[in-house]
C-alpha cells in the first residue's frame, strides 16, 4: 500500500471489454481501478493521472500496448510506472518484445487470479522502494525542496533542451541576507527553521510547471527558469525578493528589520556559455547586489 494509505491506481488497458471485466474481478478491491480500452488513451490517462502501475494488453486497434509502453518509458512523467503485460500470446517472441520495450512483468491470459495480485502488490511494493529511495537522494533533508545534485542534473537537461529549442532559460542565485547574523541572535534551530520558511516561499512564489529551485548550499538557493530571458527573470526575482520580505521573519542584525534576499541573475540561449560560466555569471551579481545594498537582484 502506499504511504499515506490511499488505495493503489491501477490502469487496465485492453481493446476487449471482457478482459478488463475480467481482470477487475480478479484484482481485490485494495485497489482502485481505471481502465482504457487503447495504447493511445492510456498514454493519454498515464500522462494526466499517473497511476501506479499498468496492466497492459499487447494486440490493440491504433496504439498496441509494446508501442505505448516505449512512448511511455521515453516520457519523463511516465518514465517511472511500471508496465506489467497481460497478454494472450504465449509465445517467447512477445515476451523479448515487452521486456525490450521496458516492460516489468509479463503475465498470459487466462491470469491466475492468486500469481496476478502477488506480482502486483510486489511492483507496487518495489515502486514505492524506489520513489522513497529517489526522493531521499534527490531532496535536500533540512528544507525538502531539490538538492544540489538534482540541481546539476536539472541544469544540465535544461541547457540540452534549450540547445535545441533555442529559446533562454535563466538561473537565478538567491542568498539570505546577513544570516550569519540571524543565527547569532536567534540560534542555529532558529536559523533551519529560517530556512525552512524561505525555501517554501521560494517554491510557490515559482508559477510555471518546469520552474524548479533547489538549495545550493548553506543559505543559497538557485532558481532555474525553463522558456525564460532575462526580462522574464527580473519578474520573478522580484517577485521572490518581495514575498521572502514579506514573510516578516523579524531579523535584529539586519538593517531592514526583516529577513530578505539579494538575487543574481543569469540567462542563457544553451549556445554560447557553459553552465558553469552561466553559474558564475550569476554568482557575480549575486556579489554585486550584496555588495551594493541587499535586498534586490542585480541582471
Ligand atoms: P550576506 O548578507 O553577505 O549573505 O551575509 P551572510 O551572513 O548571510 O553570509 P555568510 O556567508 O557570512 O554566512 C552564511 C551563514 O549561513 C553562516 C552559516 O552558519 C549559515 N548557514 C549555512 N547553512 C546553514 C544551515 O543549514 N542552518 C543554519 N541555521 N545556518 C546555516
Ligand atoms: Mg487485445
Ligand atoms: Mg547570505
Ligand atoms: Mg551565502
């Protein structure tokens, strides 16, 4: 069962009305079930819903269930759910097909009610192993928005598609001002839970779906912009400047009263710098808006 008790979605997908009949009784109702009756519905149902797993038929009208397996293993959104094959070819050449196309089981009709749900509720058991796993190595522990290890893969894949699109993506540096400070006076679990409260905001003042922050490192966090120039980023980082004061975490050793931020800004169109260049053009301002005042972004 997943952590937070919900009932387990799974899609059944099958071009016979009569198989997914079938397979839904055969399922026990720990389950909450949906089904589809073709490749392209359920490519369409996994991209909106994201079920936990896939039982997938091979031989459908449009989309066979092979092809709509490897659409969704190439899709990042759909990437991680786990196909198992319900099929009625018996034979040995289906089966390389489903394992090739990412498949992670491969069950023959007519389905052992018994083998079908133990082999479920071990996927589901092994996919929950996993996100726990991922989530662990991918988020910071103190402020659980993304790790800096996430960040430089984010980036990475970020300048790839902006290489090919052509179109800017922007960086910016955020870093608390005069946090040192804050943790004299108020002490150091004062400070994290500081922290904690600045990389909320940070996180839902970010609007767009790809929009992505992390913390860098002690009090610095890096914003990354998909789709976005430098007038985009100046929106946003003034945005953020200003709901991070206006979270009124009261600060003594500053001259601003409050907790605030100092942003710098860097865009790139994928082509002409290196993402370290990039990171370093941002830290640049980033040290040009400390050094000019605080409290504001320098582009
Ligand atoms: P500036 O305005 O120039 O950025 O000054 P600053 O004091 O914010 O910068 P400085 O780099 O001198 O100090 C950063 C402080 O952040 C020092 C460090 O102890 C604190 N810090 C880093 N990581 C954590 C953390 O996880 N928790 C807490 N409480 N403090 C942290
Ligand atoms: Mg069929
Ligand atoms: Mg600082
Ligand atoms: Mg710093």
């Amino acid at each position: 069962m997943p952590k937070n008790a919900e009932k387990a979605r799974i899609l059944i997908v099958d071009d016979e009305p009569i198989n997914i009949h079938v397979l839904s009784n055969a399922l026990n109702d720990t389950y909450n079930l949906f089904a589809v009756t073709s490749g392209r519905e359920a490519i369409a149902f996994c991209m909106t819903h994201a079920p936990d797993l896939v039982l997938m038929d091979m031989d459908m009208p449009d989309i066979n269930g092979v092809e709509a397996c490897k659409t969704l293993k190439e899709k990042s959104e759909t990437h991680d759910i786990p196909i198992v094959f319900v099929t009625g070819h018996g034979d040995s050449d289906a089966e390389d097909k489903c394992w090739e196309a990412g498949g992670v089981d491969f069950l023959t009709k007519p389905v052992n009610a018994n083998t079908l749900n133990h082999r479920i509720k071990s996927h589901l058991a092994l996919k929950e192993l996993t996100d726990e796993l991922r989530r662990m190595a991918y988020q910071d522990g103190l402020t659980q928005v993304s790790n800096r290890r996430y960040f430089d893969e984010y980036l990475l894949r970020q300048q790839k598609l902006s290489q090919r699109s052509g179109s800017f993506f922007a960086l910016l540096m955020f870093d608390i001002d005069f946090f040192k400070s804050y943790n004299d006076h108020y002490g150091h679990l004062a400070g994290d839970d500081c922290l904690r409260l600045v990389a909320k905001v940070l996180k839902q003042s970010v609007e767009r779906p790809g929009d992505f922050v992390a913390r860098f490192g002690g009090e610095e966090f890096a914003v990354v912009l998909p789709e976005t120039d430098i007038a985009g980023a100046i929106l946003v980082a003034t945005k953020l400047l200003a709901n991070v004061r206006e979270l009124g975490i009261k600060h003594k050793g500053s001259p601003f009263g409050v907790v605030t931020g100092s942003i710098g800004i860097a865009a790139s169109d994928g082509s002409k710098k290196t993402l370290q260049e990039l990171i370093d053009t941002a830290d640049r301002r980033l040290y040009v808006a400390k050094t000019s005042g605080r409290d504001q972004f320098i582009s």
